[in-house]
C-alpha cells in the first residue's frame, strides 16, 4: 500500500441508520479531504457508512477524473485475495488489498487490518457512537491514539 499518496479511511458501524445529515456531512468531509490532498479512499466493505462513503467517491470521480481519484478495498485475511467472502460486494475498485498477511482469526483480522488502513492514512472518517463492545468504537480509539486527523460525522 505504498503507492497510494495521501490516504483517507471511512469506518462505521455494521448495520447504522443514514440519515440526510449524515450524508450531507459525509459529503463535505470527503470534499474537504480531496481539498486537503488526498487521492486514494480506503474501504473495509463492512458498515452502511463505508457504502454511503464509496458511492460519495465514486460520483466525484466519474464527475472530476481530473483527481485520478483511487479506490482500494482491503481484505482482513490474505486467503480473501484469492476466494472473496460472502459478504464481499464487488464494485469498481482501482485495487484489492491485504494490508497484513500474518493473522488467520477473522475477529483479530479485522481490527487489525483495520489498524494497517489508519496506519497509512492522513484522515480518518468514522460514523461511530460510543460503544464499548463495537469494532468500529474501538477501531475509532485507535485512531485516537495514533493522533490521526479524524472526523467523526456523528459529532458536531
């Protein structure tokens, strides 16, 4: 993930309410993101927020190709490469990734492929509340902690 310039990741929540808000927050984060430098969108494919994310990117890149905006979309086990998940929606990203090739529980993966995409990015943008058993919260701690410019679209 060397190649990929300035870097913004999107986390939220499994299942989450988006409202009009929320979308229109989201919209002016990622605008805000693109002003500030940043090419290459980080996706995890797990939350109704990384959806609204994506489909944001998308617009703005068939609407301003000038941007040479990147999609990359990052698997949390390395064997996901060669045989996708269920879950795994394909959609047109400009690169799939594993950011880390060493852990095999999916649980442990994910929060630590999770930690591998704040690690490489500039801004982070979350759509989290507050809650102690949630992987995005806890995703959104660590990010606190690497001190990572972060945008949480659910505080004002």
């Amino acid at each position: 993930m060397d190649d990929l310039g300035k870097v913004c990741s999107c986390f939220g929540h499994l299942d989450f309410e988006i409202t009009k808000e929320i979308e229109n927050r989201t919209w002016l984060e990622i605008k805000f993101a693109l002003c500030m430098g940043v090419r290459t969108f980080l996706f995890g494919g797990r939350s109704t927020f990384d959806d609204l994310c994506y489909k944001i990117v998308t617009k703005i890149k068939k609407q301003f190709p000038v941007y040479d905006i990147k999609r990359v979309f990052c698997f949390p086990l390395a064997k996901h490469l060669k045989s996708p998940p269920p879950w795994y929606k394909p959609k047109e990203y400009e690169k799939v990734v594993c950011p880390l090739k060493k852990f095999d529980g999916w649980y442990r993966s994910l929060f630590f492929r999770n930690m591998a995409m704040i690690d490489r990015s500039e801004i982070v943008l979350f759509c989290v509340e507050e809650r102690e058993n949630s992987g995005a919260f806890k995703t959104y701690k660590y990010a606190l902690s690497q001190h990572k410019e972060i945008v949480n679209v659910l505080l004002k």
